[in-house]
C-alpha cells in the first residue's frame, strides 16, 4: 500500500509540474503530461483497491427484524447486501417521493428543472462578464463599462436572488408533499398488521423508526442536487479546456475525481458507526416507553434506581456511538479539505504561469476564481450528497422492514 501511496504522489506531481513548463506547440510531451495524469490516476485507483481489501469485517448487531420470529438479526447479513440492497427496497416509497398523479407536485418538478438547467447557463455567465469587466476597466482610461457592469447584475441577481427563492419553495413543498405520504403510508400499514407483530415489538420502538424514516423525505432533493452537480461540474471543465487550455482541465478533473473517490470511501468507512448510533438511538427510546409504560410495576418492586442506572447505560452507549461517529466525519472531512485546497492551490499556480506568459489575459484569473467555487461546491456536493443517501438508507432501515 505504501508503494501505491508513493505512486500516487509522485505521478501526481510530475503531471503537475510538467504541465506548468509544457512548450506551445509540444505534441509529444502533451500527450507524454497526459499519461502522467492517467497513471497517477490508474495509482490512486489500485491505491482505493487495496484499502477496500483490508476493510476490517463489521462484527456489531444493528438490525432485528420486525416481522420474523427472530429477535436477533447479524448485521454482517445486512452488509453482504449493501447500500444498493436498500435502495431497491427503497422503491417502496416510490409513490410517496415521485407520484404519478399528483399534477401539481409534478409541475413544480418541472420548474424545479427548469431552474436547474438556467442556473448552469448563470454559473458561467457571471464568472464571465466578470472577467470582461475586469478587462475593460482599464487604468487612466476614465470609461467605466456600465453595459458589462450591467450584464454581470441581472445575471449575479438571478443566480443569487430569484432563481434560489423560487427553487427553495418548490423545495419545501416537495419535501412537505413527501413527508405527508411517508407518515400516511406507514401509519396505514402499522394498523393493518397482526396481534403476533405487536405481541413481540414495543411501541416506542416503532415510534422512533418512524420518525427516523423522515430523512427520506429528502431524497427527491438530493437527487436534482446530484443531477446538477454533474452539469454544474461538465459545463466548468469544458470552460476549462476553452480558455484556459488542456492542462488546466486535466488538473482539474484530477482533483475532481480524486475528491468524489475518496468522500465515497469516507463516507461507507463512517456507515458502521452510523448504522450503531441510530441503533443506539432506537434502544434509548424503547428503554424509555418501557420504563414509563411500566411505571407502577417498577415502583411496586422499588426498582426505580435500577432503571435509571440501566437508561443510563443506554444514554451512554449512545453518546459513545455519536463520538465515535463525528470522530470519523470530522477526520474524513479535515482530508478532504486538505485535498481541495491543495488542488486549488495547484491550478491557480497553472493559470498564473499562463498569465505571466502571456497566453491569457489577468481578467481571466478572476474568471477562474469565480468558476473554482462552480467546480468545488459540485464535488463536494457529491461526496455529501452520497453520504445524505447512505444516512437515509440507514435512518429508514427498520421503516422498510416491517413495510416488507
């Protein structure tokens, strides 16, 4: 591993730093730069194959089954299924997240689209009469030019007033729509259930795992979320590759997929405590409706101490996960930042090197720095937004068992 370490590292830095002093015209040594980055590439991949190996075997009980007769369900069996298990079980809440009748969801859907796709032609819109302003404000000319100043409101203004006003309300009715066919959904279904189901399940129980179901209802979101980033980042990198040439947008995409691998990696490192916590989370609430529903029991017995000392216990074990948990989230977020900084920090030397040669105008700087946060907020939007479904997946786990 530490040679794929090692590889990584440096193929990364040779592509890097050749690109810088790559002589105009130079075929040869582009294409030679670019299977530099290719193998520095193909490095991190055997790099991500070798940690997925040497991925320690989760031992921890997560899930008992609500509708089977056993109380005690390994959840070593849930992991041999996988996040894509969970989400083909998903398809449950398909009428709840994207109904087919609902014509005024589905019209609101379609604004929402609608924006996605003129947000995109904005994201590079105002990063470039930006830099056209920057290019025609020249010094001691006296001339401001207020027709590109002009431009550069009316699409600022869109981009950051308008368009994200109408998007967040149609979000919010989206979200409200799903969370009504969720609750009404699995309220029906409870009901219609046997005594043999409640005779061996607690209510607190099911309680909690309908309430944690409720981050579903943000799955529609998070996938137009996705759908844009894709497009956010596709438009920048051809953009990219426009002005700035192909070493710029190797660079880039570099970064890019090396950001988006490694989150994905972080974010199933960090499922299994996940998965304890909200484990964690449903013992704590079961221990209680158990304990208050049993009141006089255990006040006829004198157990009131011990069952404090037990909710205590399970209040404990609780907030162990949750640190356990927000250690390895915030770790996997300190990478991830050292990566993009790093990254950002690489091409802005590549643009300057280009602007002290004279290949692109200094406006075009300030163009790049606008259009870095179009590239940055889309990959790491990726990453979380792959960690959002797995948390999803997870919170909703005991909802779709016993919808099952």
């Amino acid at each position: 591993m530490n040679i794929s370490v090692v590889g990584v590292f440096f193929e990364t830095s040779y592509g890097i730093v050749s690109g810088l002093y790559l002589p105009a015209g130079s075929i040869s040594d582009f294409v030679y730069t670019s299977l530099s980055l290719l193998r520095a590439f193909a490095s991190f991949l055997c790099l991500l194959l070798l940690l997925k190996r040497r991925q320690y075997e989760r031992t921890d009980e997560e899930t008992m089954p609500l509708l089977q007769g056993s109380t005690v369900c390994s959840a070593q069996d849930n992991n041999t299924k996988g996040i894509f298990h969970f989400a083909k079980n998903l398809a449950i809440f398909r009428s709840c997240i994207l109904p087919k009748n609902d014509y005024v969801f589905n019209s609101l859907l379609a604004i929402r689209v609608v924006i996605i796709l003129a947000k995109r032609y904005l994201n590079i819109g105002v990063p470039h009469t930006f830099g056209t302003v920057v290019d025609k404000a020249i010094p001691g000319s006296g001339k401001i030019p207020w027709n590109e100043i002009g431009l550069w409101a009316v699409h600022y203004s869109l981009r950051g007033v308008v368009f994200p006003a109408v998007e967040n309300s149609v979000s919010t009715y989206v979200e409200a729509s799903s969370f009504r066919k969720i609750q009404d959904l699995a309220f029906h279904h409870i009901h219609q259930l046997s005594f043999d189901f409640y005779a061996h399940k607690n209510s607190g129980e099911i309680v909690k795992a309908m309430e944690q179901a409720e981050s579903v209802n943000g799955l529609v979101d998070t996938l137009l979320n996705i759908g844009q980033m894709f497009l956010d980042l596709a438009v920048a990198l051809a953009y990219i590759w426009h002005e700035f040439g192909m070493n710029m947008a190797l660079a880039v995409s570099l970064v890019a997929t090396s950001y988006i691998m490694i989150g994905v990696r972080l974010a199933a490192w960090s499922s299994s405590r996940r998965s304890a916590y909200a484990e964690s989370l449903r013992k704590k609430t079961f221990a209680a409706s158990e304990s208050i529903s049993h009141f006089e029991l255990i006040a006829y017995f004198n157990q009131a101490s011990a069952e404090r000392e037990r909710y205590k216990r399970i209040v404990e074990a609780a907030m162990t996960a949750l640190l356990s948990l927000a250690y390895r989230q915030y770790a996997g977020q300190a990478t991830l930042g050292t990566l993009i900084y790093c990254g950002h920090a690489a091409v802005v030397i590549i643009a300057i090197q280009q602007i002290v040669s004279g290949k692109i105008p200094i406006g075009s700087l300030f163009t790049f720095q606008m259009i870095w946060e179009n590239i940055a907020s889309p990959i790491k939007g990726m990453a979380s937004s792959y960690r959002l479904i797995t948390t999803a997946l997870i919170d909703a786990e005991r909802l779709i068992e016993f919808l099952h």
